[in-house]
C-alpha cells in the first residue's frame, strides 16, 4: 500500500461513517414519527367505530406494550449483532405495521399495526442512540465526550415524535383517504431509509468479540442509584408525552370544539417540537442549568394545561402544552445522559433499553390510568390531580438523580 493510498482509505471510511450518522438519525426521527402519526386520527376513528376515550387510550397504549416487549427481549442484542443488524429490521417491521395500518383500517388491524409499531419502534430507540455515538466516535475519536450524539439522538426521537402528528393532521385535513394516505407515505419513507442504512458501516466487530458475549445489563461499579433515578425521570417525562399523544386531540375536540384534524394534531406537535427546541437552546448551558429549568417548566405547563380546561383557549392549550414538554425535554435528556454514564461501555444498547422500557411504561400506564378516572369522575379535577402526582413524582426523581449523577 503507498503511503497516499492510507490517507485515502482513512478519509473515505470516515465520509462514510459520517454519511451513516445522518442517514441512521433520519430512520430514527421517520419511524419515531410513524409511531405518533394516529394522534390527529383518534377522533376520526372514534367517530367510525363508536369507541370512547379509553378504548383510544387503549390502542394507543399497545404500542407501549410491543415497545416494552421489543426493548427488554431485543433490545440489548445489537451489543452481540451489531447496531446495523436491529436497525434494519426496526425498519422493516415499521414498514409491515405502515402496511398492516393502510390495509386494515378496522379496530383489530389497528391494534396488530400498533403493537408492530411499538416493536420498531423499540429495536430503534435502544439501538439508534448508540449506533450514532458509535459512529460519531468514528468519525471524531478524537472527541470521546462529544454531547453531539446524545442530542441528535435525543432530537431525533422528540422531534420525530412532533413531526408524526403534524404531517399526519395536515395530510387527514387536506389529503384523500386520511386513515390510509399518512401510513402509505411513512411507508415508503421507510423503505428508502432502509435501502441508506444498508450502505452504513458496522460499528460492532462480531469477529473480534468470538464467544465474548457482554452482559445484558451491566452498570459500571456503583451506579445503580444513578440508573434508577434516571429512569424515573424519564418515566415522568414521557408520561406527559403519553397524555397528549392519547388524548390531546380528543381534549381539543371536545373542550375547544375545534373539528380540524390539523388543529388536533397541533397539541401533541407543539409538546413533543417544545422537548426539542429546550435542548437546542440549552445546548450549551450546564446541566444543573437544564435541569432546574426543566424541573421549573414541567409542573408549570402541567397546571396550564388543568387551567386550560376550565378556560378552554387554543393559545392557552399550546402555551401548556409547549411549556410540559419543553420542560419534559430536557428532564429526558439529561435521563438519557446519565443512564449512558452509568452503563458499562460493552452493555450500553441494554442498559438503555431497560431504561427506555421504564420511560415507554410511563408513557403509557398512566394515560390509561387516566381514561378510566375520567369515565368516573369529570375532567376537570382529574386533570389537577393528575398534574400534581406527575411534578410531585418529577421533582422528586430529579432531586434523587442529582444527587448520584
């Protein structure tokens, strides 16, 4: 080999890592979106199907429930297979739950796509987070503590969970067929993505590992109180993303009397686009700095949204909105952080998903809790009560993981 040739080598695997990095960011943030496309649409399929509230709440749930299965058998394997080989058929299982969702739009077809989705999703969200670092890591080995990943990685995820209900409620108001268009396009985004994420290096060397195969869920010596307290945070955090994924377009139906199916979708977007744009404007800020903002924002935008229900305004719904998930937001970047922190280096895709497992149960048990309170007591207090439990049990984990970080 001449000595121009290594140079070269060099600096064609790290364009390409480089390329990989964006290429596995977009997969993310489109099957991220996918899974919050039916926010805007629980209203029309309540009008078809004559379901209430928890029956909503119910399909939306589901696909915590084939997240959770996927991030605790699955999720820790690409730390043995490789990174490419879980995104590949996170990919692919999101683009039969986009088929499943398009064919049969009927209860029990959108139950089965739901749970799909949960299972793309979760092969995903623990995967994708490590798969960037491992290819920034790549490009930059010279920037080991890089806070780059974690925050595409975390923008990602939130970001594409805002994107979901936005596209979806613009595509059901002004696009034919609104319960086939919006899974018809995610499904052939997919499917492009995934022929990108084929040509993505492999960031895991299986040969070099042999019969070495890492723990499941290992934690660096004396990190157990940092982990703990970290996935209580993020289980607060994504519980408020959970209730306006479930209900948020529901609430603006029935409490503004609004009808429009992008209007309904603006709730969600706004609480999931607030999570992402608080980091951004945070980026630089320490994490204390994040982290009392968050702690402050979080119950704030929580008893907005209680008050909102009592003096129904649209801008009064979104400033609530933005102000619970942007506080949010931050409250799950800073899990995210530490539960890397304390994984060891060889466990962390299972550490993550034991973590994410936690945070998708708090997306989804307490909206459900949720829907059946308000089917015996009126909305209104409901929402109080339910605001209060949420900040209290948020302040509380802070506290705790400011103190083991």
């Amino acid at each position: 080999m001449t000595t121009t040739a290594a140079p070269t080598i060099a600096r064609t695997t790290r364009a390409r890592h480089l390329t990989g990095f964006w290429f596995v960011a977009a997969a993310f943030l489109t099957l991220m979106a996918f899974g919050t496309v039916p926010t805007p649409l629980w209203p029309i399929y309540q009008d078809r199907d004559h379901f209430g509230a928890t029956t909503v709440t119910v399909a939306f749930a589901v696909l915590v429930v084939g997240a959770a299965a996927a991030f605790h058998l699955l999720g820790h394997l690409s730390d043995r297979l490789g990174r490419r080989r879980i995104i590949v058929p996170a990919l692919l299982t999101g683009i039969l739950s986009a088929a499943v969702l398009a064919i049969w739009p009927g209860l029990p077809g959108l139950l089965v796509g739901r749970v799909l989705t949960g299972v793309a999703v979760g092969l995903m969200a623990s995967t994708a987070t490590v798969y960037l670092t491992d290819l920034h890591d790549a490009v930059h080995p010279d920037e080991p503590r890089s806070s780059l990943p974690a925050l595409v990685a975390t923008a990602s995820n939130l970001g594409g969970l805002a994107l979901g209900p936005l596209v979806a409620g613009a595509l059901a108001q002004w696009a034919p067929a609104p319960l086939r268009t919006s899974y018809t396009i995610f499904g052939a985004l997919m499917i492009v993505l995934l022929l990108l994420v084929l040509s993505t290096p492999e960031t895991v060397d299986i040969e070099a590992r042999g019969n070495d195969r890492p723990a499941r869920f290992a934690l660096r010596p004396g990190r157990g109180a940092a982990f703990g307290s970290a996935a209580a945070v993020g289980f607060f955090a994504f519980a408020v993303m959970g209730l306006f994924s479930s209900l948020g377009a529901i609430i603006v139906r029935g409490q503004l009397g609004i009808t429009s199916y992008f209007i309904a979708g603006l709730a969600p977007f706004t609480a999931f686009a607030a999570s992402a744009l608080a980091q951004l404007a945070l980026l630089r800020a320490s994490q204390s700095v994040a982290l009392v903002t968050g702690t402050i924002s979080f119950p704030v935008g929580l008893a907005l949204t209680a008050v909102s229900l009592y003096h129904p305004m649209l801008w009064l719904v979104l400033v609530a909105a933005a102000l619970s998930g942007g506080g949010a937001g931050l409250l799950f970047k800073s899990a995210v952080a530490q539960t890397v922190g304390a994984a060891a280096p060889a466990s962390r895709a299972g550490v993550l998903a034991t973590f994410f497992v936690l945070a998708y149960l708090g997306m989804g048990l307490p909206s459900i809790a949720f829907s059946v309170v308000i089917r015996h007591a009126a909305l209104q207090p409901a929402m109080i009560g339910f605001a209060a439990i949420l900040s209290l049990g948020a302040i509380a984990a802070v506290i705790t993981a400011h103190r083991h970080k």
